[in-house]
C-alpha cells in the first residue's frame, strides 16, 4: 500500500484490524508530496513507479490509500496490471447521503481530488439524494504531518476551523450541515480537532474500514485459488519512505504504537 505521506496510516490501521494475519509493505511517497496541490501526470507517474517497485516484491494485492492517486491514477494502472487486486480509496459520499438526515453534507478534501473527473462523476451520482458543500483543504495534509513529528497540533486546529467555517454551519437542524466527510487519509488524524469544532451530534465519515473490508473480500477470493493453509500468527508491517523517515517513523508510533524502523527508498 502507498500514500503520499503519512496520511495512509489511516487505512493501515483499519486494513491490520480485519486483516491481522497478513503482511503489509506501506510506502509515504513523501520526497514526491504533496499529491494533493500536484498536476494529474506527477501523481500518475510516481503511482505507476510505486505501484512497479510492489509488485516487484511480489505482492498479492496493492491499496492505494491515497484519494488523489485513485483519483489520477486507479484507471491506469488496473490497466497495466488487470491480474492483480487493486483497492484505491474515494470520499465517502454514499455512507454520506445513507446517514444524513438534514440531506446537506460537507466535504473536505485536496483540491487535486476535488477537480479530478472520477470525483465529479461520483459528485454527480449522488447529486439528486443530497446536497453538497465540498472545500479545498490546501496545507491541511501537511499540517497533520509535521504535528505527527512534533504533537504540535495549532496549526492543524487553525486549519480546521477555518476550512469548517468556509464549509457553513453545522446543526442537525433541517437545511444545515449535518454530515461532514473527510476526503483525504491524512484527515482522520485530525479527527480529534474536528470533533472538537463540530460537537457530538454532527457524524464524520472516513472510508478506513469499507476499504479493509473490500480489501479482505478481495485478497480471499485470490486465496481461493491458492494452495496451503494461513498463518495463525500476527502479520508483520514494513514501513519505506522515499523522503525523510523521521515524520512516518514518528506518525506510526504515535498513532498506530508500531516500532518498527522506517527504510528509505529511493525510486
């Protein structure tokens, strides 16, 4: 699995919980980031690099826990490798609109993701079940990652406030803001913050756990076709950077309590 950053920890979480005997290979593209204030032909290219170097290591599925990868790039490469089970990530509009009850929802993600064709047509599929408030969240993502090295969280808490005012009023109140989807990894690590400004009554959505679940539909029907019994034992995770290890290293002790040591790559 890969992200631009620290961000897919997130979906690293949710995917060891329902899949805590597999082995996980997680790379933060971060000497590459940010992906989400990129151009649609770099976030392709570092996808399709990333997503080579994996199955180079023989991998039996590859989740981009990343939005703005799936966005650009999830097309592409299921064309350049149709065998293979390829999981992306998307905001999570369908739980959205199933939950709300006021039918006005916010959306927070990367403006890459905002503007790619696969979110306007998955924009454009709910449009008639709800309304929609969408924001860009330019420097949200990096913020999460530098307070994931230092715990430093007011800029994170700037940021929110100022991109949940921009969004409008949240109530529970009929023609108010009652749903807010996060549509980035990065932004469940500032769930906290955003709980803080909403209240309890407004829901927050990330897609943590649908991914984990589609990911273990699909790694046990290729294991349908293989030979030989599971472990029963703990599976392991490998944690690469192509930057520097510092902000994974201390992002995954921080959120996940995983020691082990961040490698760099370089591809």
């Amino acid at each position: 699995m890969f992200d631009s950053g620290i961000g897919g920890l997130s979906v690293l979480r949710a995917l060891r919980a329902e899949l805590p005997q597999e082995h996980f290979i997680y790379i933060a593209d971060s000497g590459h980031a940010p992906y989400g204030e990129r151009d649609e032909a770099h976030v392709l290219a570092r996808s399709r690099a990333i997503a080579r170097h994996l199955i180079g290591q023989d991998v039996k599925a590859l989740v981009m826990a990343c939005n703005t990868a799936t966005a650009a790039a999830i097309d592409c490469l299921r064309a350049d490798h149709p065998g293979l089970p390829l999981i992306g990530v998307e905001p999570a509009l369908k739980p959205a609109v199933a939950l709300s009850k006021t039918g006005r929802i916010g959306i927070m993600a990367t403006r890459s993701t905002l503007a790619s064709a696969r979110f306007r047509a998955l924009l454009a599929s709910q449009a008639a079940r709800a309304s929609f408030v969408v924001q860009a969240c330019d420097g949200l993502a990096d913020a999460i990652e530098r307070s994931a090295e230092t715990g430093d969280t007011t800029e994170t808490i700037a940021l929110c406030a100022g991109y949940i005012r921009a969004i409008g009023q949240f109530r529970t109140k009929q023609g108010k803001i009652d749903t807010l989807v996060l549509g980035c990894t990065h932004y469940p690590f500032a769930s906290v913050q955003l709980r803080d400004l909403l209240g309890p009554q407004v829901q927050i959505i990330d897609n943590g756990e649908a991914i984990a679940r589609q990911t273990r539909r699909l790694v046990a029907s290729a294991a349908a076709n293989e030979s030989g019994a599971s472990s029963a034992a703990e599976g392991s995770v490998s944690l690469f950077t192509t930057g520097q290890p510092q902000a994974l290293q201390a992002a995954a002790s921080r959120w996940l309590g995983l020691t082990a040591t961040v490698k760099t790559l370089y591809i």
